[in-house]
C-alpha cells in the first residue's frame, strides 16, 4: 500500500494544476492564510518591540497568537491543497505530523483562552495581589504546561497509534478516482472522549465560570465605586452648608453691632 500511495503522490506532484473553477477559491484560500500569518506575527512583534506591552498578562497573549500562527503557518496550507485537489498531495510520514500539529495548536488554542480568562479573574478579583500572585516565573510556567498538555494530547497518542489512525483509500465522492488516497484521521472513541475533554469541555467550563464571576465582580466595584463617589459629592455639602450658616450669623452680628454704635451716640 505504501509503494502504491508514493506512486499516486508522485504522479499527483508531477501534474499540480488546479481543477477548473478553483482558482478563486485557491486566491481566497491563500488569502486567509497570509492574513493569518501577517496578523499573527505582526502581534507578536508589537508586544515585543514596546516596552510598555511587556507585561505579564501579554505573556499569554504571545502564547494564544504563537498557536494561531502555527495554525495558518503549518495546518492551513495542506489543507488547502487537499481541499483544492481532493486528495493527499504530500508525503505520508507528514500526515500523522500534520494532524499532531492540528490537534496540538488547536488544543493549545483553547488551553490559552482558559488560562487568560484566569489570569483576568486574578487581576480583577485581587487587583492589589495580582502581582504578588501572578509572577513571570508562574506565568511562563502556566504556558509551559499548556502547551505540554496540548503536546501529549496530540503527537504522544498519535505517534503511538492509540488514536487508530490509518489512511483511508476510499474514494471522497462517487467522482473520485480509486488510486487518490485520503489522509484521515480515524480515532477511537476512549481517545476521542479524553482528547475533548482536557483541550475542549473542561476549559470551555473553566472560561465560562472565570468569565461569570468576573461579570460579577464587576459590577459589585461598580456599585462601590457608584456609593463612594455619591458619599464624595455629598460629604462637602455639610461644611459648605455651615459656612453659609455661619456667614449669615456673621453678618447679623455686625449688622447688631452697628445698630448698638448708632444708639449709643
């Protein structure tokens, strides 16, 4: 089967004309892919190149646009060509590395939004402590271990072969040819379950109950910051007040006085 898939990527290689009415949808295609590279790594260099945005907080962003990047660098463009060409143009070792990285920087993708949505309810639930708690050393150690979560979820259970992968020879449609071979996924599903549930279902509740309670945390400091300003604006009022009190009993006196001069001559 090897030799036979070798040989049908080898003639598949040879001729790389695009099927007719495909070359917009190629243009688009490439398109994206740039857009997502440029935006990505322009960034990167952004919170690199200003110091006032080397913070810890953007520590994580890095790390978020760091995935998106390898997902427009590495994943988007054979899969461009295998939705373009409707079968496996590239070697077959690369397959089962093209789905590591697309499970991976996917994964990591999703383990980087949970870990900022922890760091932004660090930062306003504890403003004061944040950065007691929320060192460089903790920060690059969250990063680490997301992206090592994301690794062993991915290239360690592939390369292994406890996913089942194979690749499949059936034809996408009734009108592809026998001999283009597919590269697919085929996964178990034990391996399936635990895959989703550690990169998808358990940070996708994380990030919605780190945003809940972010939600409420900050509309309890605007109702204090709301109580403190109304105390503000009305605690000057009472001075304000008795000087005014003060100043009419000021001038009573005086007008007093005067009158006592005047009868007194």
């Amino acid at each position: 089967m090897e030799g036979d898939f070798g040989s049908s990527n080898g003639s598949a290689i040879g001729d790389l004309s695009l099927p007719s009415g495909s070359a917009w949808v190629a243009a688009f295609l490439c398109f994206i892919i740039l857009l997502t590279m440029l935006g990505n790594s322009s960034l990167i260099l952004l919170i690199f190149t200003q110091r006032s945005l080397r913070n810890t907080s953007n520590y994580f962003l890095v790390s978020l646009f760091m995935s998106d990047l390898m997902v427009g660098s590495v994943v988007m463009p054979p899969a461009m060509l295998n939705q373009l060409y409707g079968h496996w143009l590239l070697d077959t070792v690369f397959c089962s590395v093209w789905f590591s990285f697309d499970v991976m920087c996917t994964s990591a993708s999703i383990l980087n939004l949970c870990v900022i949505s922890l760091d932004r309810y660090l930062l306003i639930i504890s403003p004061l402590k944040y950065k007691l708690r929320m060192t460089s050393c903790r920060a690059v150690l969250l990063i680490l271990a997301t992206w090592t979560l994301a690794a062993l979820v991915s290239f360690l259970p592939i390369k292994m072969g406890w996913h089942k992968m194979e690749f499949d020879a059936r034809p996408l449609n009734a009108t592809t040819h026998p001999e283009e071979e597919q590269c697919r996924l085929l996964v178990s599903l034990p391996y399936a379950l635990i895959a989703s549930g550690l990169t998808f279902f358990l940070p996708s509740v994380a990030i919605l109950f780190t945003y809940c309670r972010i939600l409420l945390a900050a509309r309890k400091q605007a109702l204090q910051v709301a109580s403190l300003t109304n105390n503000v604006a009305i605690e000057p009022d009472e001075p304000t007040q008795q000087k005014f009190v003060n100043l009419i009993g000021g001038e009573k006196t005086d007008k007093e006085s005067e009158m006592q001069a005047e009868e007194s001559l």
